[in-house]
C-alpha cells in the first residue's frame, strides 16, 4: 500500500525547483527513477530527512543531489542515501507537478 504525505522543504538545496518553505506531497513506496525529486534518510544523520533530486542506484541506496550545486549537503558529502518517497508535486504556494530531469552524474 502506497501512502500520501504533505512534506515542507527547509533549505536552499533544491533551488530553483524548490524553495525554503514549499510544501510537497511525496508518495512512500512508490518507485524511483533517475531524475525523481525523493525524499531521503541518510545513515550519517539518521534524525534528518532531505529533498533531493535521484542521481543513480548505489549499493543499497541512492546517489542524490540538490539542484542547487552551490547550497546542497548531499551524497557528494553524506554518501549515499535511503529513498523513503518520491516527491510528485509542489503544493505551496503555488501547485504543480515536479518533472524528472536528465542524468547529473
């Protein structure tokens, strides 16, 4: 059973996609593709969750990155993350469906 969450974003990482404040609805258990914006555990920081965007597979997580090359903690520091949910669409303030992008590495 897949389930529905509401999910506010903190930080500048997934600038311009995102911004400090969004509310996301990410989907659990649905699949992951490269390019998905996911929400993601990482073992180093087991008490924080992040909105990232899925790069590749790696062991038995993912490799992501925040969009925003210039403000991002991500798996270039953190290594490789758990996907708990792929986040769908932004909710606020203004909706709308997030795309996949093309392979960053």
């Amino acid at each position: 059973m897949r389930r529905w969450r509401r999910v506010a974003v903190r930080g500048p990482s997934m600038s311009p996609t995102l911004a400090d404040g969004d509310v996301v609805l990410a989907r659990f258990g649905a699949p992951v593709r490269r390019g998905d914006v996911v929400l993601v555990r990482w073992s180093a920081r087991p008490g924080q969750l992040s909105v990232k965007r899925a790069v590749r597979p790696e062991g038995a997580g993912w490799w992501v990155l925040g969009d925003n090359p210039y403000g991002s903690t991500d798996s270039g520091l953190l290594g490789p993350a758990e996907v708990l949910a792929v986040v769908g669409a932004r909710l606020w303030p203004t909706p709308r469906r997030l795309r996949r992008t093309p392979d960053r590495g």
